[in-house]
C-alpha cells in the first residue's frame, strides 16, 4: 500500500480497495470485502496487538480497512447449482 501511494500514486488514486490475496479469493467468491487476523498480523505491521486495533500510522496514510472478522466465519454461496462455504481466508504460515 505505502509503496504504490509513493510511486505510483496515479494507480493508487484510482485503487477502491486492497486485499490481501487470502481474502481476494473470498471476495472473488462472496464479493464481501473482509479482512481477519491472521493476514493482518502476520508481516505487515499493521495490526497493534498491544492495542487490538490497527496501527494508528494506517489512519494517518489516509487507509480505511476493513474490521477484521473472526476466522471462523463461513459464508453459503451458490456455486454451479450448489451451495457451498467460503472462509475468511487465512495467512499460510
């Protein structure tokens, strides 16, 4: 997010929404714009544990992510006649 704001700030102005690719194949399926912990805790420094909330540096960047949900959510989606569940999305570590 920081390096397309800085770089290619043309593109970043006309992004409505980033994901990380766990929860981009939700959306794909849902299309529910989502996020959960495990993605947003894992490498980005964007989550403050001590806080339980989104470090504040990502409200002074000007990003609005989503809340995250709990990872054991599961939507019901019609897929090909049948209905199915689709998770949150995990990070893969």
């Amino acid at each position: 997010m920081l390096w397309i704001q800085k770089e290619k700030p043309d593109l970043f102005s006309s992004v409505k929404t980033i994901l990380h690719l766990p929860q981009y194949f939700t959306f794909v399926l849902t299309r529910k714009i989502i996020s959960e912990s495990t993605s947003i805790g894992c490498h980005t420094f964007l989550w403050d544990f001590d806080k339980m909330k989104y470090h504040q540096w990502v409200k002074n960047k000007g990003f609005e992510l989503p809340e995250p949900i709990s990872n054991k959510t599961a939507f019901s989606v019609e897929i090909s006649g049948e209905q199915i569940l689709v998770g949150t999305g995990i990070h893969d570590s």
